[in-house]
C-alpha cells in the first residue's frame, strides 16, 4: 500500500508554485501517493485534475490580490 503525502498550499496555484511542484514530484517518484490542495488562480481552469499521477484539488481565493488590507483580511 502505497503512502500518502497531503500538501496544502496557502498562497500559489499548483503547478504556478514550482518549488512545491518540484518537491511533489520527487515524492511521487519515490514511490508516494501525492495529493495538493492550493488557491485556484485565473489560468487555472479546472478545480481538480490528475497531473503527471498527482491529484490538485484546487479552490477559489476568498481574497484575491495583493494589499496590506487583503493580508490583514485574510488572516483575521
């Protein structure tokens, strides 16, 4: 039974995030199941899609952009 590595990411689209990418697809190819959660950003056009055998489930930013405003927000 293959083991399962869950990634949750905060602030960048999956693939858009390449040092995240680069990490999930080492562990996929030592033999992990991958799977990542991410923001969906405006190119993405699809909330779940199986890329190179790693599941992306991705969901709409409550806040998109970028202020000071928007991060206080966010995590408030």
């Amino acid at each position: 039974m293959k083991k399962t590595v869950l990634i949750i990411i905060e602030h960048t689209s999956i693939p858009a995030d390449t040092i995240v990418w680069q990490d999930a697809l080492t562990l996929n190819s030592e033999g992990f199941e991958v799977i990542i959660i991410s923001p969906k950003s405006k190119r993405d056009n699809l909330i779940y899609e199986k890329k190179n055998n790693i599941k992306i489930f991705r969901h709409p930013r409550l806040f998109d952009g970028s202020s000071i405003l928007l991060y206080l927000l966010e995590y408030f």
